[in-house]
C-alpha cells in the first residue's frame, strides 16, 4: 500500500498549504474515538486525516455554507462526494463559488467494489479545485442491473419481499444519503409511511425513497454499506439511474450545469 | 361461492380538465364504470408517487391518473412534470414486481366526455385481467 501512504502523504501536504487561505478544510479525522467528519482549521494535526473509512460530506458542507454563509471551505471529495455536491449545488444547498475542491481519485480496487463509474472528481466544472492521485478506469457496472430485464415480475416481487421484510426502518440509508437534505421527510410523514409497523409495509417507504433518488443519486453505495441488514439498495437506485439516463439523457452528478429533468417541462 | 373479482380504481382527475370531462359525461348521461373512485386535484402534477403508492396500499387495484392534454395546462406545465415522473412510477413497480399497467396516465380534456368513458371501461377491464391488487403487494 505504499502508493496510497504516499498519496494520504500528498492530501495532508496540500490541505497544510491551503488552510491558511480557507476557513477550513471538511475531512475525514481518525481520533482514538474513531473516525468522522471533521473541519480541519490552521494547526490542526493534520496527520489524523484520513480517506477511510468512506463517508459522504455533501451534507456536512451544505450545513456548514448555510451556517457560515460568508465563509469559504474546502473539501477532500472522492468522485461521490464530487457528484454530490454537484446535485446539492443545483438544489441550492451549497455554493460551488464558496467551496475549493481537492478530488482525491479512488484506487482501481476502490472503483471495481463500488462499480464506479466515474472514480475520480471531475475538476474541470469546479470553479476552485484540484486533483490528486491518479485516476484509474471505471469499475464494472453492477451484474445485477444488466440482468435484471429478463427477471420474470414474480420472482423480483418474491425477491423484494424478502429483502424488505428486513428493513428495521432505522433510516441509516436516509440519514447517511449525501443527497439528501429535506427538512420535512416524506419518509417521517404519517400519510405516506405508518408509524410504529415493522417491516415498513411493503412496498410503500423503500419505494418513496427510491422515487425520491431519481435523478438524484449519484451512486455512492454508501445506503448499502450503511444498511444495518445488508438490502441491496443500490440495485433499485441503479436502476433508476440507468431510466433517468435513458428516458432524459441525464446522469446525476455528471455536470454542474445540466437541470435534474423531473422539475423541467417537456422538450 | 365467491364473488368475482370486481376492482376498485382509484383515479386523480385534475380540476380544470378531466374532473370537467368526468362531470361532462355524467351529465350527457354516458355510461362509464362504477368502479372509479374520481379523487379530485387542482393539477395532475400535484399526483406524487407518495399518493399513488398509499391508493395501491389501501387496496386500490388500479390507479388512473388523469390531467389535461399537453399544452393545455391550466398551470402552463403542472402536466409535464406528471408525463415524467408517472412512467419512472410505472418502472419502479415493475422493479419490485408489481405490474405496471395497474397505473396509467392519460390526458381528458373537459370537452372529451366519451374519451373519459373510453379510457375507463378500458382501465377497469385491464386491471379485471390483472387480478386484486392484495395478491401482489398483500402479506
């Protein structure tokens, strides 16, 4: 692992030069408490920044702008966090013009275990950012998708179930969703998800999330990792993303400056 | 012996077009099925999936969306954000295995009253073929 010591190297060493020129840098820090969102001011030590474990920071930027709306940060963003602030950036929930970037590429086993498409920050629609780290090439997508068409509706309904009737509804997939910023959540509102019923009755509350994540999720994965009884989320979502792309021509998170197509009128 | 299977459809007319075809149909004294349960909106873009899913899970067997043509939308576009989101619906319950053709999105202006009964009878007699709603999403 000598490259990524060298290039955990290279990010500390860049968010040491440019700290004095921000008003903070939002990171991962890795205490003997364990590892969370952190924002890195001047003096800090810097060597309990980390990449891993991954954990989105849209949201923790987002929080931040709105908090401290005169303020400039700067982020460590993987390609996911890259896209998410793009998709959080047309939503209004954060300003591109008060955020430096410094995209960080993931390894090529990082993109494979994620199926990534786009494994590294696309700097060039950042007004301030930089990369660091080479960027390798996308992992394979996801198998499930591709086959998922010639799935009979029985069997993926019996496949669902099962998988829903998992769902502990802790909300893990919400809460860590780096999209997801709603003050008022579809998914606490008593008309749409009954309160106090375990598993969530089918198919109601996973289906408003997922509706809720076209043209919006960025594939990150991390509802998948977070979900506490492994429900492969992210084939839903994928799913949604692959529809989007073809029914709009829209890839969330690919362009700053391209509308998400369901609050547009028709061509 | 049991009853046949009759469905219950629950349909969102908008206010400004179908919801006046549906009245316009009534009052011609056309024959349409009484199976619709009509729930009316200002606009068929304010139908969310959120409204769809709760018709479905209390026991609906068929949602019809109903909402001006395009172009003729009383709010300019309310309908154009419908004509998107309701076929990612359509695909979302396809992908969990609910079929899809229990929900469909059609466009009755308030001067097309026979269009109304069509696109009805046509509804009901889909979603007879379709079977109740309980045995797809049912525990």
């Amino acid at each position: 692992m000598a490259e990524q010591d060298t290039l955990i190297e290279q990010i500390r060493a860049h968010v040491e030069d440019k700290l004095p020129a921000l008003d903070g840098i939002v990171a991962l820090r890795r205490t003997s408490e364990g590892t969370a969102s952190y924002l890195f001011h001047e003096g800090d030590d810097l060597s309990q920044l980390v990449l891993n474990p991954r954990y989105p920071l849209s949201t923790t930027v987002s929080m931040l702008q709105k908090r401290f709306p005169e303020a400039r940060f700067g982020i460590v963003a993987r390609g996911c966090d890259s896209r998410a602030l793009v998709e959080m950036a047309k939503r209004n929930q954060i300003d591109p013009d008060r955020l430096y970037l410094l995209g960080v590429a993931c390894t090529a086993e990082e993109a494979e275990e994620c199926h990534c498409a786009t494994p590294a920050p696309d700097i060039a629609q950042w007004p301030q950012a930089e990369l660091l780290g080479t960027p390798v090439e996308a992992g394979s997508p996801n198998p499930i998708v591709a086959e998922y068409d010639a799935m009979p509706l029985e069997e993926r309904r019996v496949f669902w179930k099962q998988q829903f009737s998992k769902c502990i509804k802790c909300y893990g997939c919400r809460n860590i969703c780096p999209v997801c910023f709603c003050e008022a959540c579809a998914l606490e509102n008593p008309a749409w998800v009954e309160p106090g019923v375990l598993a969530p009755p089918f198919p109601t509350f996973h289906l408003i999330k997922a509706m809720h994540m076209a043209a919006r999720c960025v594939a990150c994965r991390q509802c998948e990792l977070a979900c506490p009884s492994h429900i492969p989320l992210t084939v839903l979502y994928d799913l949604m993303r692959r529809d989007v792309g073809r029914m709009f021509g829209y890839v969330p998170g690919d362009d700053l400056e391209a509308l998400p197509p369901l609050s547009l009128t028709l061509e | 012996m049991s009853e046949p299977f009759e469905p219950r459809i629950v349909a969102f007319l908008c206010n400004w077009c179908s919801y006046a075809g549906a009245d316009n149909a009534g009052v011609a004294r056309m024959e349409s099925p009484p199976n619709i349960l009509p729930i009316r909106v200002m606009c068929s873009g304010r139908v969310s999936p959120e409204m769809v899913l709760r018709a479905f899970r209390s026991g609906a067997d068929g949602v019809l969306v109903l909402g001006c043509h395009i172009g003729d939308c009383h709010y300019i576009s309310g309908n154009h954000r419908t004509a998107k989101r309701i076929p990612l619906v359509r695909n979302l319950l396809s992908y969990i295995g609910i079929n899809p053709d229990r929900l469909r999105l059609d466009w009755v202006s308030s001067a097309e009253a026979p269009r109304f009964t069509r696109v009805t009878k046509e509804f009901v007699e889909t979603v007879r073929g379709l079977g109740p709603v309980a045995d797809e999403i049912g525990d």
